[in-house]
C-alpha cells in the first residue's frame, strides 16, 4: 500500500503542477495599497542583467549614486526574460517596487490590471524624455511607464570561426549544419520571432495573433536548427561567455549587448541581418505588488536625469529615451550602428504586440519542444502521457495487491 500511496501522490503533484500553469486572470490593481515609503527608506528594483552601469569599468555606479542622493536603499535583482520576470509576479509572493519589461509585456501587465499608474509630479525629469518615447502601443495613455532603453536584435559572430563577408541574416544560423557552435535565444518571443522570419511563407512576427499552424511552423524550424547540428544551446545572460570566450562561433541577441561583447573580444563582429529584426522598447514599470511606490517613483525620476542616462547608455550601449542625454554623449556612441541603426533598417523592423493568451500559452508549450528537439510531443501531451503511465502503473499495482489478500487470506483460512 505504500507503493500506491507515493503513487496517488506523484499524481497529485502532477496535477497540481500542471494546474499551477494556468495562469490567474487579475484585472484591476488591489484598491487598499498602502505606500510605506514615508517608514522604509528602501526601494526594490527588479531588471534585466548587465542592465544597469555599475561603476567597475571607472564610470558612474548609478546605484550607489542614487542612495547617496536620496537616502533610499536599492535592493537590486535580476532576471533574464520577460516570461521569467511574469512568471514571478504572478506566481511568487516576492515584492518588488520598479520593474524593467519589453513593451509587449507592458502592454500584457497593463491588460491585466499588474501595473499601478506613475504619479509623474513625482517624476519631474520626465520632461527630458523624448516625445517619440512617451507613449506606444503598449502604453497608449502614457500613465503606466516610462521608457528606459531601446534598441533591437542584430547579430554577432567570431571572426576566426565564421567568414563575415559570406553572411548576410538570420538564415545563417541554420547553415552552420554539424557544427554545434550556434546559440540562440533562450525565450520563446525571440527566438519564435527569428524562425517565423525564416518559414515559407515567412510569418509576421509583430502580428498579435498567431494560427496553431503558424506556431508549429516555427517550431519546426527552431527543431530544424537542433537537429542539423547547428546549435549548441539556448542561452540568455551566458551568450556573454559563449562569444566573448570563443566558445561559440554565431548568435542573435540584443545589438547593445553586442557591442559590448565586441568590446571584450576583438575577434567579434556583427551584421544588421537583412531579413529586419525586433525593434523594442524596455520601460520602468511600477507593479501592483509595489509597498515602495513614492520610492520607486523617485529611482524613475533619477534614471531619467540627462546625466544618469547619459552614464547608464555609455556603459550599456543602448540607446537612451533621455534626449538632453545624447548632447553628453561621444561621437563613438552617436555613430554605433549598433545603437542608433540606419533608418533604412529600421523601416525593416517589426515591433511586438501582446499576444492574446491562446496564442500565448501555445507558444510557451511549442518552445518546450523546440529546446528539446521533439516537433511531434507538447508539453501538455508529456504530462498526459506521464499522468496516464503512472494511473496505469497504479491499477497494476491495487490489482496485483488484492490478488495478494485474497491468496493470503485463503492461507489463513486453511491454517
């Protein structure tokens, strides 16, 4: 019987793990928020890593310079994808006062009610940010973010691997065939977006609405990459060791991060590919599980000093929404194609919309199959097939455990 017990709970935990997945609707932010930031002079920052100029490089330590200014300390965390940063605001009990999403998990947060609005008298330096950068899609009213970075996804490549001259865009990633020195996103936004670029016909990737079919497609080509030998594995954060460690010859990732990878390894390089790629947005979001919100308004208002921003692009190579930070900045930054691309790449760019939560949720599951190279089993089809393994293995096992009493039991009669 115990057997069966530890069985009935594997089941157990299954089932809960799998219902743990659906995600809880939520429409409107709690209506009793109290605001301690009068009491505790701390603020909790949660945002993208190598995101922030920390001051080892002889430049500006922005966190430091903030609580000297202030007062107020910064607990700082990061994360390394916008599902990951969702997954834990919805499903964790953490706490955190500013938050730095894409603009297409702005608009997903706004939607469900996860967003306070900003109190901007308490931002007053908002009125250095660009106008182009005070409200999109994601934001239509403007109330709920204020910008922080732009940029897109270029490419990088190693110079004593690959030849340079003969690449020219994404599809390249897919003809390093046996090679196993490519490494891709490790997010299904991402990394969804460059395959459906590359389908037959090609996908849009800004669409908010994607077919069952379209998903499939793009997972079949992401598997296309495993398969052939191309990849060497999905990685976010780590591409820095990958490509500034010559471990890997190619990768996608975010143009700003490129160009500090170049500058940490003169054997890389890059390409704008010619197919267009992701045009983006990350904004400073204050979320509704905030107890620091006068605090995060006043980290918000700091970023947006033309100074600070000034200091923040020049080490993470991004481009700034601050426009009074631009006059600050170098002709090496000014010029980077890889912070302020040409125009006529630009008009080749897609932006990101929030999907609607089918689309959503099916993307989610067929990245699963991508990363394990199984086109033909989702991830729900796995926890069916483990669930219906184990009630199988439990029936066998009460069967087999009554055939036991009653053979016993004759025993018993006889004696």
């Amino acid at each position: 019987m115990k057997r069966i017990l530890c069985l009935l709970t594997v089941i157990l935990i299954l089932v809960l793990s799998t219902a743990a997945i659906a995600r809880a609707e939520k429409t409107e932010p709690d209506s009793d928020y109290v605001d301690l930031s009068d009491t505790e002079r701390v603020v909790n920052v949660y945002n993208w890593g190598e995101y922030i100029a920390p001051g080892d490089d002889g430049g500006m330590d922005v966190i430091a310079e903030f609580e000297k200014a202030t007062g107020i300390k910064v607990n700082y965390t990061n994360f390394e994808t916008n599902e990951e940063l969702y997954n834990v605001l919805v499903n964790s009990n953490s706490s955190y006062d500013v938050i730095v999403p894409s603009d297409y998990m702005v608009s997903r947060l706004r939607e469900e009610g996860r967003l306070l609005k900003i109190d901007f008298n308490n931002v007053p330096n908002f009125k250095n940010v660009d106008e182009r950068f005070r409200k999109g899609e994601y934001d239509p009213t403007g109330e709920y973010s204020v910008a922080y970075t732009w940029g897109f996804v270029a490419m990088v490549y190693n110079t004593t691997m690959v030849d340079g001259e003969e690449l020219s865009g994404f599809r390249d990633l897919w003809e390093r065939r046996g090679q196993h020195d490519v490494v891709m996103f490790n997010n299904s936004r991402d990394a969804m977006a460059i395959a459906m670029q590359l389908c037959d016909p090609p996908i849009d990737p800004g669409a908010k609405n994607f077919s069952e079919e379209d998903i499939e497609r793009a997972t079949d080509k992401l598997v296309e990459l495993k398969e052939n030998g191309s990849l060497n594995r999905y990685v976010m954060d780590q591409v820095f060791a990958e490509m500034e460690g010559d471990h890997s010859a190619m990768a996608a990732y975010y143009a700003g991060d490129i160009a500090t990878m170049m500058d940490n390894n003169e054997n890389l390089d890059y390409i704008l590919p010619e197919e267009g790629s992701n045009l983006f947005v990350d904004a400073l979001c204050i979320p509704d599980c905030c107890k620091h919100k006068k605090n995060a308004e006043a980290f918000i208002n700091f970023m947006c000093d033309p100074e600070i921003a000034a200091a923040n692009a020049d080490y993470i190579y991004y481009g700034t929404p601050v426009k009074a930070a631009l006059e600050l900045m170098d002709e090496e930054y000014i010029e980077n194609e890889l912070i302020n691309p040409p125009e006529e790449y630009r008009d080749k760019c897609y932006t990101f919309t929030n999907m609607d939560d089918k689309s959503y949720a099916l993307m989610q599951e067929n990245f699963i199959k991508a990363c394990t190279g199984k086109a033909n089993v989702g991830a729900k089809s796995a926890v069916l097939v483990i669930l219906g393994i184990v009630v199988l293995i439990t029936i066998v096992l009460i069967i087999l455990d009554i055939r036991r009493a009653i053979k016993n039991r004759g025993r018993i009669y006889k004696l």
